[in-house]
C-alpha cells in the first residue's frame, strides 16, 4: 500500500476527531519512545568510549630548554 492511499483513509477518521481533545497519540508515543532509545544508546556508547579514553596529561617542559617564553626561575 503506498502513503497516498493509506492518507486517503486516514483523512477521513480526521474529521470525526474531537477539535478540543486532540492528543499525540499512539503516533506520538512511539516517536518519543523511539527518540528515548536512541538518545540511551548514545549515552551508553559515549561512556564507553570515553572509558577506552587513556589521558595523562605531558609534564612541562624544562626551564632550562630554551623554548620562546620561560622565564627559568632561580
């Protein structure tokens, strides 16, 4: 069945709706469930990959190395 013809029997049911007790629906639900379940996926990958994350941070350099800048303190 393609969309214009499912649409065609969905316009229909539109007009029976009660205009002040319009809610999302089942439509709705699955939507946001859908958008919770990914956005839970993305969490759970993110941890895991900054888990695998190994950061130590590199001592400064010497004073002494001549680099532009470092005051060698005495």
């Amino acid at each position: 069945m393609y969309a214009t013809q499912a649409l065609t029997h969905v316009v229909p049911l539109a007009a029976e709706l009660d205009k002040n007790k319009v809610t999302p629906g089942v439509l709705g639900f699955l939507v946001f469930a859908a958008l919770a379940v990914g956005v839970w996926q993305l969490m759970k990958s993110m941890n895991r990959h900054m888990g695998r994350v190994n950061f130590e941070e590199a001592p400064e350099p010497a004073a002494e190395s001549g680099a532009p800048g470092v005051t060698a303190e005495k």
